[in-house]
C-alpha cells in the first residue's frame, strides 16, 4: 500500500483534488505537513513546492519515500539530506510554460503598444494617441537566456511574432529546438548583443546569480526591455537600476524580485519603466490538471519501482 501527502500550503494542487483520483492513498488528517507526513504510511508519495518547502518535513519522511514538486524549481530544497535519506525527489518542468511564455509577451506590451499609458487614460476618460512611443516586435531579436521547457515556450512564441531568436544554453551542441541560433553562456554578451526583447529563463545556480550586470545590460540595445520570469537574483538590481536611469534600457518587467517579496521602500516600484508582477506568470486555472496528468503517470511508475522521470535526486 502506498499513500499521497499534499503539502497543506498548496493552492495550485490540494488533497481534493487528488481524493478524487486516489480515494484509498490520500491522507489529508493534520493541519500540517509534517504531522501528515508522520501519519501516512510509508512508502508515501509527497506533493509540494519550491516555495513551501520546509525543512522540517525531512523528520515525516523515510528512505523509499519520493517527493515531487508542482513546479520546475527547486533551488530551497536540500538535495544532498534527501540523497542521504534515500528519498527521491522530482520536479516538474514545463507545467507551467503556457502560461509564462504568455505573460512574458503580455508584459512586454505593456510598454511596446503603450497598454499601461492607455489603461490610464481609460480610466481617466481620455481619448489620446500616443503615436511616437508605440512600436512592435516583428523584425528584431528576442534573446532568451535559458532554454529549458520555459525558455522554449517563450521562444516560439517569439518566432510566432516574427523574431529573430537567440538562445543561451549550458550545452548549446546539445539544442533542438525554435532559436535560430544558440550560444553557450561564454557568449552570453554576444547573445545579448542588439537585442530588444531579453528573456530570463534559467535556474538559480552559484553561477546564474546576478548573471546579468552592467556589461550584460549595455550590450542589448538601447530601448530592449527585460522581462525576469526565472528568479530574482540572476538580476544585479543594482546595475538594472543604474541601467534604466541612464535610459540603457527602455523598461524592465518583473515577475521576480531580489528579495522577494519586494520591500514597499524599493525603488522598483514607483518607475513607469518598471512593470512588476507578484510572482505569478507561472499561474493559471489549468495548472492543477496539466500537473495532475503528469503525476498519475509518475505515481503508477514509482508504485511499480520504475525509473521516475525527471528525476533530480
């Protein structure tokens, strides 16, 4: 007999919506994680999130056990204590890449068609075109830094919108996919180089934080605008600061903030060339099903002791 926990702090996913599937594996008693976890019996299969990770769950959980995140990131979680514990651990990459390859270009329309001065002047009754500031897309380079499952739903977007695409990824020899061209992150400068539309898509690791800095910011072009929907410290906040004050860059969007949540004293937050989201391009009202699709699979794998598939740990 196996048994699913579901993280109590889970919206996305919650014990209902597995008790309709799994009736008899479900164990939903407790208002915590933990006393669930120390109740279930074992083998158990937990569901849980980059962002509601605890450590304290690590005491609920035993060697056999598998853990798998409704979501691609798992930067909070500690890898090498789930290792030693024998428990396994998968994330859930691309479940949430519709949604983000969407709100990527909805934030950057925000500034090329003017929707943020026009949503104002609907509001205030005002019938007002403003045609010097609008501009489009089609013709210039979209340059997406990290092309996982996120990365290239944003890119094919970006090829739908008739732009150039380039790419930035740890092993570019091993790409198959929409960008047009691929660059190793030794090139990231040339990638970047011109573009209009910067895409952040890439994991927090030691060597991503504050990935882009000064250099990185001057080589894209004058009016680019850079939409962060990967995490907030691969951003030198500094330098992005510096950069849009210095009219580098025409506008920053982001769905991600170093720290985060961003601090009402931020200066972030009273620029008309920064536009910022709560973390939440990676929400939608399909979430639950498209995880959910996923993870019956895996269940049925682990129950029967097969290979988990994308599996970190």
């Amino acid at each position: 007999m196996t048994s699913i926990v579901v993280d109590p702090h889970l919206t996305v996913v919650t014990s209902e919506h597995l008790a309709d599937r799994y009736p008899d594996a479900v164990i939903d008693e407790g208002e915590d994680a933990v006393s669930r976890l120390r109740s279930a019996p074992t083998p158990t299969a937990f569901i849980t999130s980059n962002t509601t990770w605890d450590d304290a769950f690590l005491t609920g959980l035993e060697d056999g056990d598998w853990i798998t995140s409704v979501g691609s990131g798992y930067d909070s979680l500690p890898l090498r204590a789930l290792e030693d514990a024998g428990v396994a651990f998968t994330n859930s990459p691309g479940v949430n890449a519709p949604q983000i390859g969407e709100q990527v270009f909805a934030m950057a329309f925000m500034y090329t068609r003017q929707l943020w001065t026009l949503c104002e002047q609907q509001q205030e009754h005002v019938w007002s075109r403003p045609f010097d500031d609008l501009t489009d897309l089609t013709d210039d380079v979209c340059c997406v830094v990290g092309l996982g499952h996120v990365g290239e739903a944003v890119a094919e977007r970006a090829t739908a919108f008739e732009m150039t695409v380039r790419g930035v990824k740890r092993h570019p020899n091993e790409y198959d996919g929409i960008a047009d061209k691929v660059y190793g992150p030794d090139s990231l400068s040339t990638a970047l180089e011109g573009a209009r539309l910067v895409v952040l898509a890439v994991p927090l690791t030691e060597t991503t934080r504050h990935l882009i800095g000064t250099s990185e910011l001057a080589a894209t072009a004058s009016d680019a605008i850079l939409v962060n929907v990967a995490r907030g410290p691969i951003v030198d906040t500094d330098a992005l600061l510096a950069a849009l004050e210095d009219d580098e860059l025409r506008a920053a969007c982001l769905d991600v903030t170093e720290p985060e949540p961003l601090p009402r004293e931020s200066p972030l937050w009273d620029r008309r060339d920064v536009f910022i989201t709560p973390h939440t391009a990676g929400l939608s009202n399909k979430y639950s099903s498209r995880f959910l699709d996923r993870f019956d699979a895996q269940y049925e794998r682990w129950r029967r002791g097969k290979a988990l598939n994308y599996r970190v740990v």
